[in-house]
C-alpha cells in the first residue's frame, strides 16, 4: 500500500495530484499530516505544498471539469472531513486520466468517489443553506451587527456573498466561534475582510452563548432580544407541538446561538 501524506489544504492535496503523476505513482490513499499510517502501508510519501504545483493541477481542471464540478471540489473540500481526503484525491486523479473534450466524469454516480464527493458537496451546501437561516444578528452599541455560528463544516466561505448583498449599507461582524475566524464589512465597504483575534480575552463577545458582552451590546437591542423570546413562546401552541418535527427542521447543535433558545 503506497500512501501520501499533506498538510490538509486544499492546495496540499492539488499538489499530491501533480506530485502522483510526477513520479508515476498511484497511491492507495492520502492521509493529513499527525495521523497515524495504515496498518499494511508499504511505503509512503511527504507531499510538500508548491504553489506553482497546485495551480497548474487546478488550470488542468477547468479544462475538464464544468463550474459544477469545480464547485464540487472546493465545496465538498470544506467538510473538513479526513474521510474526504482520499476519495476526493482519487476523483482528482480520474479527471486527468480522462481526454479533454471527453464527457465529464463529475456525473458518473456509479463511481465511488465521484459519489462520495458528490454527497459530501450537498451536505456542506445545505448546512450552509442553514446558517443563512438560522444566524442571529445582536446589535452593538456602536452600530455594528454581530453574529456568531458554530457549524459542523466550514461554510463561513459560502455564505459571506449572501449577507453582503443583504446587509451593503450596515457594518457587521459574522465569526465562527469553532474555527476562531470572521469576515468583517465596515458601513458602505464592498467586500467583507477575514479577521482573527489573538486570543479569546479579546473577543468581544461569550464563545460559548455568542452573546455580546453586556457593556457592548445596545440597550434596544437587549430589549428586541426579550420581545423575540416572547413571541417565539407566545406562538407556540401545545397542542400542534411536534418535538421530532422540530429537530429535524432546527437540530440542537444549532441552539447555542440562536436568541429565541437562551434565556
């Protein structure tokens, strides 16, 4: 069993590819760096990150693939999942056995990996399709709009676009308090910045509850908070309760930081 080894990019795993046709090599299955090799690997190879590398993977793939299928692998890529890894590699690697001009292989669900590409790609868009829905936005004191998500995939990416076109003329901070990371829009700015804090005593909110600390948040919106809460509870009517429905429709992992959950 030969197996390559990369630092979890996105580039890291386009540079595998080229490094595999390089040194005519297909190996069984491609891993991240710090875990553990298989059982039977026989031999093993360190794929190094290149830049040039990667970019000359991805030209080839637009000459192949349709916007469909590129959106494929940079959508799916964002699961974060290590189970991902190797399939994807493999239908990257498919992709280049075939002619260009050839039908596109993205399409061929009989394939495995064309498969579990494919089901990892809708499962990352539809979780990003409910963190449009379920994001809370608390206003600071100073005017800008918070809002914090904890989601299983990254999909902070995909849904930046959505709320730039929504929400042009108002500054907003939306950050994902399980990969420490944002996108930021001053009033009247185009394009959102990605932000970090140095560390958590920085952040000016609770990374648990994504609340805003009480000195920051405006005193409106503590109180636009509290009506929210009571009409979500004034609506409900037990006996159309339906738990299951529920969960199924808002999953608790959710919860955290929606406003009509706390309190």
């Amino acid at each position: 069993m030969l197996v390559y080894t990369f630092d979890r990019t996105l580039d890291g795993l386009l540079t595998a590819v080229y490094d595999a046709y390089a040194l005519r090599q297909q190996p069984d299955e491609l891993i991240g760096e710090g875990e553990v090799l298989p059982m039977f690997c026989e031999d093993s190879h360190q794929v190094t990150t290149a830049d040039d590398k990667a970019a000359r993977v991805w030209a080839g793939m637009e000459r192949r693939l349709s916007k469909e299928g590129l959106r494929m692998v940079t959508v799916s890529f964002l699961s974060e999942s290590a189970s991902l890894y190797t399939p994807l590699f493999h239908f990257i690697y498919k992709v280049f056995q075939q002619p260009e001009g050839t039908p596109s292989l993205e399409r061929n669900y009989a394939d495995q990996d064309v498969h579990y590409v494919t089901q990892t790609c809708r499962q990352v868009s539809y979780e990003a399709h409910r963190m449009m829905q379920f994001l809370r936005f608390q206003k600071a004191k100073d005017g800008t709009y918070l809002g914090v998500i904890g989601p299983d995939h990254d999909v902070l990416p995909l849904i930046i676009h959505h709320f730039a076109d929504r929400f042009r003329d108002q500054p907003w901070l939306i950050f994902d308090a399980k990969r420490k990371y944002g996108f930021y829009k001053a009033e009247q700015e185009g394009q959102p910045t990605r932000i970090t804090f140095e560390d958590n005593d920085a952040l000016p909110f609770d990374l648990e509850t994504g609340q805003l600390n009480s000195e920051l948040l405006s005193q409106n919106d503590q109180l636009f908070q509290e009506l929210w809460r009571t009409y979500f509870k004034a609506i409900c009517i037990r006996e159309r309760m339906n738990p299951r429905k529920q969960l199924k429709d808002m999953p608790r992992r959710y919860w955290r930081y929606m406003t009509e959950k706390q309190g």
